[in-house]
C-alpha cells in the first residue's frame, strides 16, 4: 500500500502493488472538473513543478481542456524543482490573467 502517488508506481506490470491513494492524473481530473463546474473560468495558469509530480496533472488539466472542458484557455508555467525564484512564472501568469490558478507541486 505505497502512498506514492506518482506515474513511476502505476505501471501494469507492477502487479502486487494496491494503491493506497489515487493518482496524480486522477486528482487533477477531479479537482479541475469540480472547479471548472462551480467557478466556470475561462482562464486557468497552471503553475507545476517540472518533473513526474507536477508534469502529469498538467498533462491530464490539458487534456481536459481539449476534450471535457470546452473553451477553457489553459498557459502551462513550469519550475525546476528547489528553485526559490519564480519571477519569470508571476510575470507570465500576470499578463495572461487567469481566472483560477492550478498549483501542481511538492
């Protein structure tokens, strides 16, 4: 029963494993379906860390846009993992001027 939540641990060929919790990709499936039904943005910045942990949700959130979530406009703002500086990713989410922000980090 891991508590990890990441791709790495969800392989079909890891047979014995039960999760003990749901995916990355599933939790941000869900959040983002709850938040696009009660708040109805039309803009949402996703701010992710760049690897497994925050590289999959965001996947999942695009997908969502293109298929479930229909004229949701959706920027992509990636960091590196123990950066301390996010000046470059508040001033692009500034300008695009999201109606929500996805947080997808550790």
């Amino acid at each position: 029963f891991p508590i990890a939540r990441s791709v790495e641990f969800r392989r079909p060929d890891l047979i014995n494993i039960i999760q003990y919790q749901m995916s990355l990709k599933q939790e941000a499936n869900m959040v983002m379906r709850y938040v696009y039904e009660k708040f109805k943005p039309k803009k949402v910045a996703i701010f992710y860390q760049n690897d497994d942990f925050g590289v999959e949700p965001r996947d999942e959130i695009e997908r969502l846009a293109k298929s479930d979530l229909k004229g949701l406009e959706i920027l992509a703002v990636p960091y590196e993992r123990n950066s301390v500086t996010f000046k470059e990713q508040v001033e692009k989410i500034k300008k695009f001027k999201p109606d929500a922000i996805a947080l997808q980090a550790t």
